[in-house]
C-alpha cells in the first residue's frame, strides 16, 4: 500500500462526501482540494523546517494535518488537547497523489449509474439511503475494484476497512466491507479464484 495513495483516497472520501451532500461543481471541489493540500505541504514543510509560523498559519496547519493527514497512531488524548506539535509529529507529511485523487473524484462521478448498479445488488436499502460516508466509501471501492484491475482486491478492501473505521460510524467498517466484498467476488473473480488456488 502506498502513503501517497492511502492519503489520495482519504481526501477522495472526503470530497466526494461533500460532492454527494451539496452537489457543487467537482471542478469547484477540485480546486479547493488541491488548493488546501498545496497550503497543508507548503505549511508543514515550512514547520518541519523550524520556521516559526504565525498564530493564523499554526491554526489552518492543524485543522488540515487533521483533514489530510493520516495519524501514527496516537495515544488516547482528546483531539482538542494536541498541540501542533504533537500533531505534526504523529502525523505523516500529507504527500497525497493528487493525479489519484482527481481520478477518484471525476471517476465516482461519471461512473455514478455504474456504480450505484453494481453496488445496488448487495445493499439492504436504496442507495441514497446509506449513511453518506459509507456511500462514498462504497463508491470509491467500487470504482477501483472496476476501474484498477492492477491495484490488488485485498489492498482495496482493506482501505475501504481503514477510512470507515475513521470517518464511519462505529460499525459502519463491518457494513462496507460485507458489500464491498461481495462487490470484488463479482468483479475480481479470476483474481480472487487464483488467491484461493495458490
């Protein structure tokens, strides 16, 4: 699995949650993606560098470092209660692959009907239905289960797994990856038949 494109299909989820709820125009939720990694990079470069940020600066690092970046694993502190630096320090640098990124955004969105219909078999309710996030978890997976034949099922699964367990609800892991599973026994059949044989 790569950093860069565990990240991606973090902020993946994100925009097309917001895409899902509030129908802006995925150019507009592009830019402001793109816009927001490119602050988050050049901040905390600048950071681990030892430049001294202003108060302004410090605050916008932490709530992106929040948004883009993935966690270590930290130790059970209330969020409000990490500093900067804490949080730059659990934190890895947010090298998202926006090429990634955009392809995920853009192919959920031109592949919606495709999608839906392939996901549609496996759901206990209509789509729209299902808990936004776990929607666009459900989606993304989807998508790159038909569309990124080179990219392992198992790697797919298990970061649809990982980004329910933190930005679901407390079971909603369970329910993506029962879906998204039998999504990628349809879908990758050959590959997952040659992984049950060797």
């Amino acid at each position: 699995m790569s950093l860069a494109r565990t990240l991606a299909r973090r902020a993946a989820v994100q925009a097309v949650y917001q895409w899902q709820l509030a129908r802006d125009s995925l150019p507009d939720i592009e830019r402001q993606f793109v816009e927001e990694l490119q602050l988050a990079k050049s901040l905390y470069r600048r950071h681990a560098e030892g430049f001294e940020l202003s108060p302004p600066e410090r605050e916008q690092l932490e709530e992106l470092l929040e948004k883009f970046g993935r966690s270590q694993g930290t130790d059970e502190v209330e969020e409000e209660d990490v500093t900067l630096e804490q949080r730059a320090s659990q934190c890895q640098v947010p090298d998202v692959q926006v090429g990634y990124f955009k392809e995920l955004l853009h192919g959920v969105a031109n592949n919606l009907a495709l999608l839906d219909a392939a996901l549609a078999k496996y759901l206990d309710r209509p789509i729209d239905e299902v808990d936004p996030v776990e929607r666009a978890i459900l989606r993304i997976g989807c998508y790159e289960f038909m569309r990124r034949p080179e990219t392992p099922y198992r790697v797919i699964l298990n970061e649809a797994i990982n980004l329910a367990k933190e930005f679901g609800a407390a079971q909603s892991y369970r329910y993506v990856n029962g879906i998204l599973d039998r999504v990628a026994h349809e879908c990758r059949a050959v590959e997952m038949a040659a992984r049950r044989r060797g």
